[in-house]
C-alpha cells in the first residue's frame, strides 16, 4: 500500500491576501487526513534575500497562520519554491516510505507549482485538492490547474475528496 501526505504548502501570515478563503478547506483537509491516517505536512518558506520584505525568518510573517490546525510535528522549512528543497522534507518522506502527495496551499503560480511539478518529475503520485490552493492573483488559479493536469497531477476538490472516502471506506488503500 502507498504511504500518502497531506501537504500544506506556505500557509504562513505573510499570506496576507486570500488564505481566509480557503482556510476553512484546508481544516477539513487536515481533519480528514488525520481520520484516514494520512501523514499531515506543513511547509514554511523563509525567504534569506536581502531587501526583501516577507518570510523573513524568525518574524511572525514567517509563522504559520493561527487559524489553521496544526496536527503534527511534521512542519519543515525550505529556502526556495520547491518543498522537496528542504532536506528534512525529503528525508520525512523517505523515512516513512511515502509516495503519494495531497496538495493544499499558496501561491498556486509559485511553491505550490514548483513542489507539484518537482515531485511528479520525480515519479510522486500528485493530488490537487482545487478549493484548497490559493494565488495571489487568483485569475491564474484555472491556468495553474490545467498545468497540473498537464504535468501529470490529478485534481480533486474537498468535497469530492470527502466523498470518495466516505462512500469507499476501502479507498484509503487505493489511489484516486
């Protein structure tokens, strides 16, 4: 059976303009993911260029946002838009045999696009919950899903995803 994770990328309070939006998904996302024993993931960027004004480390712009449930430990750093960039990250999923990857987070035309073309590139099964990736401009958000599919990532929305599991206890075991 596939080990599988829940992913949430740069949910962070730097994210300033349209996380609340999908916050309350990503929750439930979280919330299923912890009742189907599906390791839960969170990714913070720290940005270490000078001059610029966000994910400064050690701020609270870097922190992960209060209104969102942390369930786990699992909470690892990267430096550059790919989320396999963070060592710790790769190693966790190495360690614990994982190869299929849930997606929920921002910036859908940045981080969430280059961890989701990054891990198919290196042969991950790769999920898109939809209503849970944000964009800072959010007019892109229908192009980065075609450029998901493109890449060989399957889309899914929260709720079909609730469903699927819901009427398929099984299907925890199967890839959607």
């Amino acid at each position: 059976m596939t080990k599988k994770a829940l992913v949430v990328i740069d949910i962070q309070n730097d994210i300033t303009k349209n996380y609340k939006e999908i916050i309350g998904n990503i929750n439930k996302a979280i919330d299923w993911a912890v009742e189907k024993k599906i390791h839960v993931v969170y990714i913070r960027h720290e940005n270490l260029s000078a001059g610029t004004r966000t994910f400064k480390p050690d701020t609270h712009g870097a922190e992960l946002v209060p209104d969102m449930k942390v369930v786990s430990e699992n909470v690892f750093t990267k430096y550059k838009g790919n989320a396999l960039s963070s060592e710790a990250f790769a190693d966790f999923i190495s360690q614990n045999e994982i190869g299929e990857f849930y997606i929920a987070g921002a910036d859908a035309v940045a981080c969430v696009k280059s961890t989701c073309y990054n891990l198919r590139k290196a042969k991950y099964g790769v999920t898109v919950i939809s209503d849970c990736i944000t964009s800072y401009d959010k007019r892109k958000i229908d192009e980065m899903l075609r450029y998901y599919e493109s890449k060989g990532c399957k889309l899914v929305t929260l709720s079909d995803l609730l469903d699927l599991y819901s009427k398929c206890p099984d299907c925890a075991a199967m890839s959607i």
